[in-house]
C-alpha cells in the first residue's frame, strides 16, 4: 500500500487565493498590484496555476475541498465560500499551522501560442530549498511538453541568483536582455529560454533531474490527473 506523502501537487482552486497571496506577497514584496489570481482562475484560458500544499495530519480539513466525512453541509459550505466572504485577504487567514493544508508554492505558466510563459514562481519563505521551487518547474515542464509546446520562457531579474541557477539546471539560457523591465527599482531582465523541451533528450535530462529530486526530497504526490487538465 502506498504511503501518505507530505507534499501535493496539484491545481490551484479558488478557495487558495489568499494563502497565495501571502506567498506572492513574502515572494514580491515591491509588486504592486498583486496578481489578479481570481480572473487568472476564472477567466483567463491560457493560464495555468499549479500549487504545491503540504498536509498538516494535525488540522482537520474543514475547506471542503475534501473534507472530513463527519463534517455537515452546513460546514463544508462556510468553508467553501471563506474565501470570498473575507475577499480573498490573506489577514483573514488562520497561522500556518493552523491549516489543514499549507500552501507552500504556487507557479503561473501561459500557454501562448508559440511558447509557454511562465508568468510567475515562488516558494513560501519557511519553505525554501527543500527542492519546492524544483517542483513546480518540473510541473510546469511537464505542462508544457505535454501540451506539445517545445519552447518554455520567462524573465527574471539580473540580480535574482536563485531562480537563475534553478533555471539553469533546468537546461534555460540566457538568449536576450530586457533593459530597465522592472518598474520598482529598474532593474533589468533576462530573457531565458528552455528550447525542446519535447525532445527525447529533454525528457531524459528531466528524468534524470527527477530522479535525483525524489532521492533527495521523496515522493511528491500529484492529485488526480495533476495539472493535465
Ligand atoms: C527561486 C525560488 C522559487 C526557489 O525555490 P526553492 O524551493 O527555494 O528552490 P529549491 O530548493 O527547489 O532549489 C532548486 C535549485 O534552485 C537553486 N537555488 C535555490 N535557492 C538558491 C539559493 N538561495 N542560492 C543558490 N541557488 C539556489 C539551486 O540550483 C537549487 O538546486 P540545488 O539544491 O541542487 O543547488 C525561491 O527562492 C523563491 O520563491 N524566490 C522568491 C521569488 C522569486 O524570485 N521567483 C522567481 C521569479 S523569476
């Protein structure tokens, strides 16, 4: 029988906005707006949201996303509708351990017509190299490979030496620079690029890679279908 495991991967559902944000929040501190994460969900069809929660055996689940049998209509419907009676504001949140799930990462990846885009990723600060941040990239990999979609691209700042070596293990390079592209401090961007990520030898670096990865952090489950919805 297998064993519970620690860590889901999954879609993001509405009623994770709010820890999101917190995230996105500890992650971005100078980002203003925040990411209009409900019409991205709703609305938005190229977009793709992946999470990673981290299961608190000790906290009943009373979200209803799958909540305890012994929970009532009553209950299991509060919970759903939290989200939206507090707006989404992560102020109304319980401590993190507290949660029957925590959400510990999220990454945003846009399926356009001629590459995917990963618009964003971030790792919750009490969460970081524990092999989260590596995660999400080989979901939104797999995304994007099994959307026949050989090329994957995003920028990031200059300065921001962790998300670039994790790029770079991951096979991007450098291939353009984006002068001044961040409004806060106009810092500039580099353009990285993934390209055949389709290919057999992609796909046997990426198992590699994952491979590595389990043997290191263990199994991460994937919910259901996972992100291939
Ligand atoms: C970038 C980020 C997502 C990495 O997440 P993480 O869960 O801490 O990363 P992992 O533990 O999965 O590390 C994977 C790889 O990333 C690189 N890396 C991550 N953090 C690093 C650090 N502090 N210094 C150097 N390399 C780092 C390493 O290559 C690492 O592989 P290794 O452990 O074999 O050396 C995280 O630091 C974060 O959320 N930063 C703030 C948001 C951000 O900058 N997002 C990127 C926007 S483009």
């Amino acid at each position: 029988m297998k064993t519970a495991t620690r860590f889901l991967v999954r879609r993001m559902r509405l009623s994770d906005i709010p820890q999101v944000l917190e995230v996105e929040r500890q992650s971005f501190p100078s980002m203003w707006p925040p990411t209009a994460f409900r019409r991205e969900l709703q609305q938005n069809r190229l977009a793709h949201y992946i999470v990673i929660g981290e299961a608190n055996p000790a906290v009943a689940d009373a979200s209803g996303d799958e909540g305890p049998p012994e929970l009532g209509p009553i209950s299991r419907f509060l919970g759903e509708i939290k989200h939206i009676l507090t707006g989404d504001d992560p102020a109304g949140l319980p401590p993190p351990d507290e949660r029957a799930e925590l959400i510990t990462g999220f990454i945003g990846v846009w399926m356009l017509p001629d590459e995917a885009h990963i618009v964003t990723i971030a790792v919750r600060d009490s969460h970081r190299r524990q092999g989260i941040g590596e995660m999400l990239l080989i979901a939104g990999l797999d995304l994007a490979r099994e959307k026949t979609q050989p090329l994957v691209t995003l920028e990031v700042r200059v300065s921001n030496d962790a998300a670039i070596r994790l790029y770079e293990k991951y096979g991007f390079e450098q291939v353009g620079l984006r002068p001044r592209y961040y409004s806060d401090n106009k810092e500039d961007a580099y353009i990285l690029t993934a390209n055949g990520v389709t290919t057999g030898d992609y796909a046997a670096r990426l198992s590699t890679l994952r491979e590595e990865h389990r043997a290191r952090y263990g199994d991460f489950d994937v919910l259901g279908a996972g992100w291939h919805g």
